[in-house]
C-alpha cells in the first residue's frame, strides 16, 4: 500500500518556489538543471494558482452563506 503524500501548504510552496528562484539567481548554473529546476517551478506554479483558486472559492462561499 503506498502511503499518500500530505499535500504542501502554500507556505511551503512558496519557499519551494523561492529556493528555486535563488538558485537561478546564483549565476553557476548547469543547463541540465536549470530545465529540471524550470519544470518543477512551473509545476509548483500550477500548484500555487489551484490553491489559491480553491481558497477564493471558499471565501466566496462563506461570504454568500451570511
């Protein structure tokens, strides 16, 4: 049975995002790398704009409830 992966907090995401950035920044860039660290930035990129989707899909929720 393969144990299901807690889903990230978009605080999390967001460091994950920023490590990523710093590392583009560094200047000692490998090309292999920059397309690996490139497509987990769009990964998590995709991640964040969900999350905030279903964040603002709660509040309006709530908004309209009252």
């Amino acid at each position: 049975m393969a144990n299901a992966e807690k889903p990230k907090s978009y605080r999390e995401m967001s460091q994950q995002l920023e490590e990523i950035m710093e590392w583009f920044e560094s200047g000692d860039i490998d090309i292999d790398e920059a397309i690996k660290k490139y497509e987990e930035a769009t990964k998590l990129l995709d991640e964040m704009e969900k999350y905030l989707k279903t964040a603002e899909n709660k509040i309006k929720k709530i908004s309209t409830a009252k």
